[in-house]
C-alpha cells in the first residue's frame, strides 16, 4: 500500500492535467452504453420519439461510423495543432452532440448526435491518452493512461444508474455539465513537452515541464525528451514506416490483436445490449436495470484497482489473466443460451447469466479492458505516433463494427449462444498471444520502450541523459522562428 501512494508524491500537477485531459470520457462512456438503456425506452409505447427497428441497428452503428470519420481528423489535429487542443476539439463536438439529444423531437436529431459523439470520442482516445503518456512521469504513466478508462466506467455506471428513472433529456444536461468542466478546464493545462520540442519550441517546452513536475531544475529531463525528438526526427515518418520498421512493425501486430480482442470479446455487445441479453436469458433474480447499475459498478471498482496496480504488477501479467478469466466468462453465457435453446435452462442454471456477466465485468476490467489504450499511447515513437495510434483507431473501430453486426446476424439466425461462443475462444487466444508476444513496458521510458521492440540496447548515452550540447539546444530554438 506504501508503494501505491508513494509513487504519486510530487505528481499533482500531472494527475490533475490528466484529469482535465480524460474528464469528457464520462461522456464518452455514456455516449458509447447510450443504446443499451435508451433503445428499450425508444420502442415503450409511451417513448419520446418514434423508432423502426432498422433504426435500432443505424443507432448503434453510426457510432462507430463516427469515429472512422474522425480517423482523418485526429491524424492532423494532433501534429498539426497539438494534443491540448485537439482534446478541446473533440469535447466541443460532444458538448454539440448532448445538446443535440437533449432537444430532439424525432430520430434525425438522435443521428446526428450519435455521429458526432462518436468522432468526438475517436478523437478523445487518441490525442488524450498520447498527452497523458507525454507529460507522465513514467513511474505513474501506467495509473495515469488508465484514468481515461475510469473516466468512461463512470460514464456507464452514471448512464445506467440514471437513464431508466428520469425523463430522456435529463442524461443530456448531465453530459453537457461533464464535457464544460472540460472545455473550462483544457485551456489552462500545460501542453506536452514533446509536442512543443518537435515544434521547435525549446524554451516554452522547460516552462511547461516544470509546472508538470512541479520543480525548477528540469534540465536533465528536458535534455533527454529532445535527444529522444531529435532521433525520432531523424527517423522516416511516412505511413509505409509503420510496417518496414521491425519496432513499429511489432507494435503495429501487438496494437491489432488488443484492438481487435477489446471487441470479440464481447465488450461493444454487452455494453450496447446489456438489457436485452439479460430479457433474453429469462427471468433472473435482478432487473436488467439494476444488473446495469451492478455491471457498470463492479466494471468501476475492477478498473479503479487495475490503474492502481497497472504501473506495480505490469501490463502482461494482467493481459493474459484478465483475457484467459474473460474467455470463461463468455465461455459460460454461451454455455447458457444453448441449455436455453434446447430446453434445458431451467430454474437450477437461472443464476448462470447474471454471474457470469458480473464476472465478465470484473476481469474484463482487470486487464483486456483497460491495458490496450495503455499500450497503444506507450509503442509507437513521436514521429509515428499519431498514425499509429490512428491505425490502432481504425481497427479498432471496425472491430466493433464487425463484432456488432456478427452478434446481430448470428444471434437472429442461430441464436445468441453462437457468437459468445466466437467471442470465448477469441479472447482465450489473447491470453496465450500475451504472454508470448507482449513485451513488459512497465518503468520503462518511452525511448527505452523503442530499444526493446527493436530488440536493442538503450544506448548509454541516453541511460544516464546526458545533456544536450548548447549548439543542439539552438538548433530547438530556432526551429520555432523558421
């Protein structure tokens, strides 16, 4: 326990930078469950705007076609303009979105809507957790990163917890309040040292890392954030780089299997069917309304000690045990609906679904649901960090996709038991993935996380950060007046 809040003394500055810089993920969290309370209410007799049913399939997908239009954005936001303000970018886009909801009178509003919060919070999770893994001490990155997660757990346990009980618009004022803190806030953070040193700007960028770390002297620091720069300058950037370099290349596989996983096992489907699965499974011993507030609380509680331990047990370890404990879960639900289906599920198995889906929440969020955003932000360097974190965006989005339209199709055509089944063995395969391909990154500076994909030593120059030369210090500072 001494060790976990130890390694926080001296980082209040950081933690509250991350804060302003996560904060709008409640939202996001809210945004991304929104179908799972909202579309029951939708199809009520007494619902506040009518819906078909191929509505019910374009509200849950449009989200995600959001976010592949935030693709192209993000990608130039982020180097063009910088991590600070793109995050102010994506939380406008939201507070509009929230608006947009809270005043509709038909479902044209609620698409719109839909989409835009989806390019919000593809752009949210790429130019948010690149800021935090930036201005992060490495002994508290890993806490730090995972916050973000926390940040769209709340959003769930809020969306769950309130949506079935008050009018519809009262979650849209919630929201709007959630994503002006931060549009108050983002403006007064420090920006990202390493944004402001591959921008030239050397003198700005001592400025902004000592409010980050709370001291004067951080030269040595400084000094090794731009030998890193200057090497990552020096470095090809062009999209073909992700792929002929050996340590982008490896980070590009790690970035699609985790991404890839995050959605087959089982995450965007539960999340954004909670209700419905749990009304098919049959009576149980909760309502689906209360087994959402359960389900996003223990996913809360497994997620808050996870960024907790992240930075102590490691990203590995909790990988391969939260994915091998995720496949049994599924695994179990599977197992259920096809008792169900052949008439078997009969009051002694009742318990199955609403256990399983509990324990799917806790070790879901005990590693697979939280360390890929870790990762992503953490295995790409500066000069190909914004299309690398993009290309894990893309895939990420058509997962999700993929894995919504799989469980609607299967699940119509043959039943839900099929595609937890797919989902299962998906996520058991990640367990053994992790522990043979993965490299640990925990203590590990952004720079020595390069070395070890590519399979080399740090160099000795960079272990002891030596300073840089006058003449090199200069070169950063003139770069800003060219």
């Amino acid at each position: 326990m001494y060790k976990i809040f130890d390694m926080f003394k001296g980082t209040f500055p950081q933690v509250m930078a991350a804060f302003f810089a996560t904060v709008g993920a409640i939202s996001d969290g809210m945004q991304f469950g929104w179908s799972a309370p909202f579309l029951p209410i939708l199809q009520s007799e007494d619902s506040p705007i009518r819906i078909t049913d191929s509505d019910i399939n374009w509200l849950e997908s449009v989200y995600m076609i959001g976010g592949l239009a935030g693709l192209p954005i993000t990608i130039y936001m982020v180097d063009k303009i910088g991590r600070q303000k793109t995050v102010l970018f994506a939380s406008s886009s939201s507070f509009t979105a929230w608006v947009l909801i809270g005043i509709a009178d038909n479902v044209n509003y609620l698409y719109v809507a839909r989409f835009l919060t989806g390019l919000a919070a593809d752009v949210a999770f790429v130019a948010g957790p690149m800021y935090v893994a930036e201005i992060a001490d490495q002994k508290i990155r890993g806490f730090l990163a995972g916050v973000i997660f926390l940040m769209m757990l709340g959003g769930f346990l809020i969306l769950y917890g309130v949506a079935p009980f008050v009018p519809f618009y009262v979650c849209s004022i919630i929201g709007g309040i959630i994503v002006g803190i931060q549009l108050i806030g983002v403006p007064f953070m420090p920006d990202s040292p390493y944004f402001l040193l591959a921008k030239g700007n050397y003198e700005k960028a001592r400025r902004h890392l000592q409010k980050l770390r709370g001291y004067e002297n951080v030269d040595k620091e400084l000094d090794a954030i731009a030998v890193a720069v200057e090497r990552q300058r020096t470095e090809k950037g062009g999209p073909q780089d992700l792929f002929l370099s050996k340590s982008n290349r490896k980070a590009v596989i790690i970035m699609t299997v985790l991404n890839i996983a995050q959605h087959f096992s089982g995450m965007t489907v539960i999340l954004m069917n909670l209700h419905s699965i749990l009304t098919a499974a049959g009576p149980v011993y909760v309502s689906s309304n209360v087994a959402g507030i359960l389900f996003s609380s223990v996913m809360l509680l497994a997620g808050t000690i996870t960024v907790f331990t992240i930075d102590l047990l490691g990203r590995r370890i909790l990988l391969a045990f939260s994915s091998f404990f995720t496949g049994l879960s599924l695994l179990a639900i599977a197992i259920f609906f096809t008792l169900q289906k052949h008439g078997y599920a009969g009051p002694e198995v009742a318990w199955i679904p609403i256990t399983a889906i509990l324990v799917y929440a806790a070790v879901f969020k005990s590693g697979l649901g939280m360390i890929p955003i870790v990762m992503t932000a953490e295995l790409f360097p500066a000069k190909v960090k914004a299309m690398g974190m993009a290309l894990a965006d893309l895939i990420y989005l058509m997962a999700g996709l993929a894995s919504i339209q799989l469980y609607q199709n299967l699940a119509r055509i043959y039943g839900i038991d099929v595609p937890f089944y797919i989902f299962a063995v998906a996520t058991l395969a990640t367990a053994v993935f992790s522990l043979t391909f993965i490299p640990e990154t925990k203590g590990k500076t952004l720079e020595e996380i390069q070395y070890i994909l590519k399979g080399e030593e740090l160099p000795s120059v960079n272990k002891n950060n030596v300073e840089l030369h006058s003449s090199q210090k200069i070169g950063f500072q003139n770069q800003a007046y060219c």
